[in-house]
C-alpha cells in the first residue's frame, strides 16, 4: 500500500504525542529516494476546528519548505498532503546519528568536539531568527550527525506541533492548547507560552552541557537563589573561558543570555575573552559584544532620579515613542549648527584629512606657522574621531548588556531633557528584551556633527516584536570627552 500512491513505508523511526515517523521510499523518482514522512495527528477532532489547522498547516508548511531551501543544515521538504484526516510532510532523510546516540555509544564528548558543533549551530540559528522563527525544540534528538561529513542538521521544528496542538477556546476562536518544548530543556518564559529567540539559545546550551558530562537536565542541581544550572563539577577540565559561555547561555532570565545567536558566535570565536574572568555565580556577566564597547572608565555617572510612574503606556507603545525620540534627527540639525566657511576646513563624508603630530600635541612648544594666530585655549587634545556608525552599533550593543549609564552619558544635554530622567530611561529599556540593529547608512559627517539613518527592531519582554521605522540620527562631536553624543536640535 502506498501513502498518498506514492510513498511505500519501509520502517517506523519512532512514535509520540503528535503522530508517527517512518523512513519511504518514493515510488515516483527514479531513484526511489529515501525520505522521511511524518504522520501528524491533530489533538483534537472536532470539525470546527479542522479547517483551522488546515490552514495552519500549509503556512507551517511553507516555512519549512523555505528554511531547508536556504540551508543545508536543515532538511529539506519535498512534499506536505491531508489523507483521512491525517496530516503528512515528507521530508529529507538525512543519514547519520543523533548527539543522543554519539554520546550513548562513545560517551562524553571532548571540549574541542562540542565546541565545533556549536560554531557550526549557530549560524542556523542565527539564519532561522532572521526568519523570526523560534525553533523551540532544541535537543540532542534533533540534532544529527550527517553521516557524509558529519556536519550537524538541526531537525524537528516546534511550529507544526503547535498546530497540531490547536483546539477551540471559549470565544469559538482556534488557539494553542499545549507548550511545545522539552522538559529540562526548555526555560521558564518558553514553559509559560512565550518563546524568545534566546530561548532556543538556552536549549543549545544545555544540549552542549549535556555532550560534555552525560547529564541530562533533570540530573543537575540548580541553584534555588538564582535559578541556575549547576554543573562544572562534571566537567572539570573545561576551559573556564567556554564554560563561562555556557554558564552564560542558560541563565535564567533572557535578559542574561547572549540576545542573538551571533554573538554568541562572536563569543565563542573570540580568541581571548578577558570580559568572562568573572567567578561563575555572577548573575549579570559583563559585556561580550565582539564590537569594544564604549569605555565606562571616564564616564560621568549621573545621579539617579525618581521614577516617574505616572505614564500607562504599553510597552509596545513605549518602544514606538522612544524610537521616534531618537529617530528625530534630521538635515535641520545639521543646517542650524554647521560650521562655517570661514571657521573650519574639515569636508563632508569622512574626507578630513588626519591633523599632523604637531596638531594634537598638547605642550606649549608648538610650532606655530601664522604670526596672528593665538594659543587654543582648549587643551584637550584632538583624536581621530570614531565611525559613528559604528558609534552607533556599540551604543545598542550596549544598551543590551543593561549599560545604562555610559549610554545615558552619550545623550546631549538636550536630548536628556526630552527623554525624561535617567530613571524613566532605565525603566523603559529594561522593558525591552533585545535592541536589534537592522541596518546603519552614513549620510553626512562633518568635524562637528554626524548624520545616520539607522532602522531598528524591539523584542519586547511580552514576545511582542516593534519595527521602528528608518531613523535619522544626529550626532555632535563633544571635544572634551572626545566621543560623540546623540543630539535633538529641536531646542527652544
């Protein structure tokens, strides 16, 4: 008998909550290729709700179909189809060994070995986020050894099991009726109905943790005050530096993590990594950004101010707002507060040219070629000013790792006024989960100011994700502290 009159079943890979899993043979390709086919059985059969899961099921399906078409370390989909009210993908088979059964037959894996299998992860990951997908189910049964070059594929996405899942609530609407995820590997915010990307992030960590000690999750301690994963202790020659990423992975909360599969990438291919020389019971790590970040040392620490709590807006809100605030930056900046003709030499674009020695040396022995000129007040010497649009990526690199007060230092005196106090601005970004900068374009730079079109994406504590649209950012050049510094020129 075949499926579909297509696809014969050879044998049964394995069987769950949401169907069965067979290894076919394709009866309509010369070859007759091995594929796998997945059964998926709806948890409910109510007829209202099938349509629904219909539906659902093709757009899941579609996704899968683009995720394995734009990577090679995702299977593949060839076909999807409803037969008797039971669901099928067919799928790439890929031959090779699951991490589970590698480490079941060869025991634990060297640090070198997994640490491979992570750099070669996270780029998938980091390619499935840019999808705004959350895989969800993230383990070492969906992770493959491919057999011809033991690259590992990422298998068993969580999004069609939700909609397997779905059942009718009290308003006759369709809606998910169970948490996709495994328990132990999964953390709390995606337990609770509310996966964020570095929730797949999590689940990697512990996967990696469990190739290094043979411990499943549920076979490690966990410190009751902090909610974190003890489990060093089982892998006592692991570089201090990698297990401080792990460590870092699986932090409780999402605000702890890495926020992108990138830079926990950047992390792990850094060659030193001095920021991680914290002990290990250290609940915030210091930044791990591979941009440096903007120096705290000579940073003035304003003094905290009340909280307003009067606003009631949401956070989704917020987010609209705040990014409008900086987004307010336009050419009128630049033509208020341009420098004139007569006063400077420095040229649009970046095409100034480097001051000799001479000109940034601060002793009074300086040579000085025109009989006129007067000694510069200012002593403060000058330095090669920094891309601002790298500037700019550091500033939100910042932002993420909760550095409040040198990203609050980088607002003007005028922005500042217009963006409340320094505690509504601690506030609102710690309402934000992830600052993700889209794109960053140079318009205009000149000694003094600088103008930048950036386009930024908030994820939100709530999962809620915000587009803001294309800013345009003015930056000032502030002399004496040698940085630059967000500005709005629309003071009174």
């Amino acid at each position: 008998m075949l499926l579909n009159n297509r696809y014969r079943m050879i044998r049964e890979l394995g069987s769950g909550g949401f169907g069965d899993t067979f290894i076919a043979e394709d009866t309509q390709m010369p070859s007759e290729r091995r594929c796998v086919v997945k059964q998926l059985k709806p948890v409910t059969a109510n007829p209202q709700i099938f349509q629904i899961i219909n539906e659902r099921f093709a757009r899941e399906a579609a996704i899968l179909e683009e995720l394995g078409e734009g990577n090679i370390q995702i299977p593949r989909l060839y076909a999807y189809f409803e037969e008797q009210t039971q669901f099928y993908l067919v799928q790439e088979w890929i031959e090779g060994e699951t991490l589970t059964n590698r480490v079941a037959n060869h025991g634990k894996m060297s640090e070198s070995s997994v640490r491979e299998i992570l750099m070669s992860l996270l780029p998938v990951l980091e390619f499935v986020h840019i999808q705004r997908i959350v895989h969800r189910d993230i383990k070492p049964d969906n992770i493959i050894l491919r057999n011809s070059d033991g690259t590992p594929v990422l298998i068993d996405f969580g999004a069609v099991k939700e909609t397997m899942g779905t059942v009718m609530n009290s308003s006759g609407n369709g809606t998910a009726s169970i948490v996709i995820g495994t328990p132990g590997f999964m953390p709390s915010e995606q337990a609770a109905g509310r996966p964020v990307y570095s929730s797949d992030l999590y689940s990697l960590g512990l996967t990696a943790i469990y190739l290094l000690t043979e411990k499943w999750p549920q076979e490690l301690a966990m410190n009751h005050d902090t909610g974190e994963v003890i489990w060093r202790q089982y892998a006592p020659r692991i570089s201090p530096n990698f297990a401080t990423i792990l460590d870092k992975a699986i932090m409780s909360h999402p605000r702890d993590r890495f926020h992108s599969a990138r830079e926990m990438l950047d992390a792990l291919t850094t060659a030193t990594m001095p920021e991680y020389g914290m002990p290990p019971t250290m609940r915030s790590p210091p930044p791990v950004h591979p941009v440096a970040p903007v120096p705290v040392g000579v940073e003035p620490t304003p003094m905290p101010l009340p909280v307003d709590k009067s606003s009631s807006l949401g956070d989704w809100q917020k987010a609209a707002i705040m990014g409008t605030i900086i987004g307010m930056f336009v050419f009128v900046g630049l033509w208020i507060s341009r420098p004139q003709p007569a006063t400077t030499s420095s040229n649009v674009m970046g095409t100034e040219q480097s001051p000799p020695p001479e000109a940034v040396n601060p002793l009074p022995e300086v040579e000085n070629h025109s009989p006129q000129a007067q000694p510069t007040p200012d002593p403060v010497p000058l330095i090669e000013q920094p891309d601002p649009k790298q500037f700019i990526r550091n500033h939100y690199a910042n932002l993420n790792q909760r550095q409040y007060n040198p990203t609050w230092s980088k607002l003007s005196h005028n922005f500042k006024s217009k963006a409340g106090t320094f505690a509504d601005y601690v506030d609102w970004w710690e309402s934000v989960a992830e600052i993700r900068v889209l794109s960053v374009r140079s318009i205009a730079q000149t000694e003094r100011e600088a103008i930048v079109d950036v386009q930024l994406q908030y994820l939100m504590n709530d999962g809620i994700i915000v587009d803001d649209p294309k800013s345009r950012i003015n930056l000032v050049w502030d002399n004496r502290e040698q940085t630059w510094l967000f500005d709005d020129k629309f003071e009174p």
